[in-house]
C-alpha cells in the first residue's frame, strides 16, 4: 500500500493487480535521501483492512514461527519479513493497529506515531477526510528497540522536531499506568501469558527504577469498538475501493461468487462492505455523539499523562491465532484501534514467547508528541526482556 516507484501498489485489490506506483511515497522519498535501498513491498490483506493478511493475488502470509498461523495486518508481510530477519527495518501503515498488530504477532518492535507527523502521501488507499487521515499514521518495523528512533526521525520529515526525540528521557522519572482487560463487548479476555508478562514488567520497573504503576480502569475504553467504528465513517465506503458495483446487491453477488471460488474479494472484504451500509451514519446524531465520546477519552488520557507519563496496554488480547480465526474473534482489535482514534504514539514490544512458542508483548502508549517515551521504555524493555527472539530457535531451547 506504500508506493514504491517501478513497484506493484495493489493493497491487495484484484482490481489494482496490474497497477504500477509511478512516485515514490513521502516516506520512501525521505528514507532514499538517506541512503536506504527499497528491496521490495511486502503483502497486506484487501484494501488493508483486516488483521489477518491475505489476500486473492499474492494469497496467504504465514507466521514465521508457527507457520500455521496469522500474522496479523495490514502490515502482516512486512511483520513476518521483520520476525523472519528478512530485511534491516521496514516500515508500516496503522490505522487500527496495522502496525502495532503485526509486530506483535511476529515478535517485533513496531511504533505509530502520533497523529500528524508523519506524511501519509502516497498511500493506497488514503482516507478521504482529514479527520480520519489523522488516525492513520507511517511507523517503523523493526527487530531491535535502538532502531525505531533513527527512523522515526527520518520519515517525520520537516515535523521531526516536534518529537524533541534527541532530548535524553529518564525512565526513573516516569509515571507509569496501567490497564490489562478493556472489557470492550465481544473482545476475548486477555491470555494468561499476556497478563502475566505485564505483571513481569511492572515488577521490573519496580525493582530497577523504583516505579510504583498506578492501575488504571478507564470506563469509556469499554466502548473502543464503537468508537472506533463510528469515527472511521466518511461519505466514502469500502466497497468502493474493492469492487466496482459498489451496492448491497453487487456486495451480496460477490459474496454468492466467493462462496463457489469465483469471486477476486476475500469474504471478509464483502461483509465489510456490507457492514458499512449499515451502523452509525455519517454526520447523524449517533456520529456526532460518537465524536464527543472519542474527545473526552483523549482529554481523559491527556491529563492522565502529562508530558512524563504512560500507559501500559495489551496490543492484542491472545498471541497469533490460527488462519481464519479472526473472523470468529473479529473484534480483538479493540486494544490498537482506539488509540488510532485518540492520536496518540503507541510502541509494540515483545516481551517473548507464549505456553505454545509464540510471541507477546504490550503497547506502551504516551501524549501526543511524546514518542520518544515510548521508544525509550521499548529500549529499557528491551533489556530486560531480550526483544526479539529468532523464530527457528527449537521449543526446548527456548524453555531453556
């Protein structure tokens, strides 16, 4: 989805198979002027919008620890490439923790920014609005903590000084939060492992720096899913950017054509289609209720934090499901998608491996602007926890 001159630029859409980028994204422009070599773009579910990635021109990608299963999306290819040391960084889009989702998966360091700074230009697709092009952001993907800053600064471009991310950061002085369940509706209760990998974390800060974390139950992070939802709604619909008879009757046909194999949409894209006909609507009552919600959890989260504080939060509730899964634990998504929607930078870190050998980790979420907490907590997480752990180490030396 990020153009990459001379490349394909599908998102995965049959409709674009044939299409080649013809300039090269703002982040690609920013990163060649420094010397990077672009090897290749990596696969993303349709139109980039699910967290299982794959789609009906490049298929399936597959986790590189358990290859039966997901690697998350819509940045799953580049997750799997990054968890496989395929390349020395790569970067990502997330609009509802399309980045964060996959490092998690696939035992990586993934970063969103904050809203605004990094140039969403040359992208497909784009969001239509300005509002919802807020939520979107272009983040690094990367194996180890040290490296995500380098980047950041690189493809924020003419906004890196906002970041401040050369001004030294104190973990000490920090003020910690925390909060393990969102108890969003049809989200699954998070994994024992996950939750006792936070508890681990808290206990570390404590014993190395003397950080007392405060737990924190934030009522309105239950209503995450609606938010989210509601938000995203523009005059534009999915469908749209995925078939060309974008009505409840096309939708309803290419879901008949998929069922016997004959359709170039994943299902999933068409029931996402057609969900969009239904719901909140653009600039109604409910949209615009939903709106004052979405501000009052940022002002929530804003005075929370202040300029030395943040939040620990599961990026996923289980580690990486089977291929499929997601379509019965569709909601998951809850823990990224409302930071999306806050605008706040938001860190993916692994914090090793599950009962069953695959990666988990949390998020650690700061103010808008202060990303470098963020990456400063992933570096000293880093060292606690070891980071990234090679995918083909066998389970016995891994327990070892």
């Amino acid at each position: 989805m990020i153009g990459v001159v001379g490349l394909h630029q599908t998102a995965g859409v049959v409709l674009r198979r044939d299409y080649i980028c013809e300039e090269d994204a703002d982040a690609i422009k920013l990163l060649r002027a420094k010397g990077a070599v672009i090897i290749g773009t990596t696969n993303v579910p349709e139109a980039c919008m699910w967290w299982e990635t794959h789609n009906h021109i490049y298929g399936r990608t597959n986790n590189p620890y358990d290859t039966r299963r997901m690697v998350g999306g819509s940045s799953g290819g580049e997750g799997a490439l990054q968890g496989a040391a395929g390349s020395v960084f790569g970067i990502g889009s997330d609009i509802g923790g399309s980045i964060r989702m996959p490092a998690y998966f696939n035992g990586i360091f993934g970063h969103k920014p904050s809203r605004n700074i990094v140039s969403n230009s040359g992208q497909h697709p784009i969001p239509k609005t300005e509002y919802i092009n807020s939520f979107l952001g272009v983040g690094p993907m990367v194996r180890h903590a040290v490296d995500l800053k380098p980047i950041l600064e690189i493809i924020s471009g003419e906004n890196s000084h906002k970041l401040n991310l050369n001004q030294p950061v104190d973990v000490a002085k920090c003020k910690v939060f925390y909060q393990i369940n969102s108890k969003a509706p049809l989200t699954d209760p998070v994994d024992k492992d996950i939750v006792k990998a936070m508890h681990k974390v808290l206990e570390y800060l404590q014993e190395k720096h003397s950080i007392r974390s405060e737990e924190k139950e934030i009522p309105l992070l239950r209503k995450s899913l609606a938010i989210w939802f509601a938000n995203m709604k523009s005059n534009e619909t999915f469908g749209s950017l995925i078939m060309k008879d974008n009505t409840v009757f096309g939708t309803l046909k290419e879901i008949v054509k998929n069922i016997f194999g004959c359709s170039g949409n994943t299902l999933i894209a068409l029931f996402t289609a057609l969900f969009d006909f239904g719901g909140v609507q653009y600039e109604s009552d409910r949209y615009k209720h939903y709106q004052k919600l979405r501000d009052e959890l940022e002002n929530t989260f804003t005075k929370m934090l202040g300029d030395d504080g943040v939040f620990l939060y599961p990026t996923h509730p289980t580690p990486a499901l089977y291929h499929n899964e997601p379509v019965l634990r569709s909601m998951n998504f809850a823990y990224t998608a409302i930071i999306n929607c806050l605008g706040f930078p938001a860190t993916t870190v692994p914090l090793g491996l599950s009962r069953d050998g695959l990666p988990i980790g949390i998020q650690v979420i700061a103010n808008h602007n202060n990303d470098r907490l963020c990456l400063a907590f992933a570096e000293e997480l880093e060292k606690g926890f070891g980071g990234w752990i090679e995918p083909h180490t066998s389970t016995k030396e891994r327990k070892d």
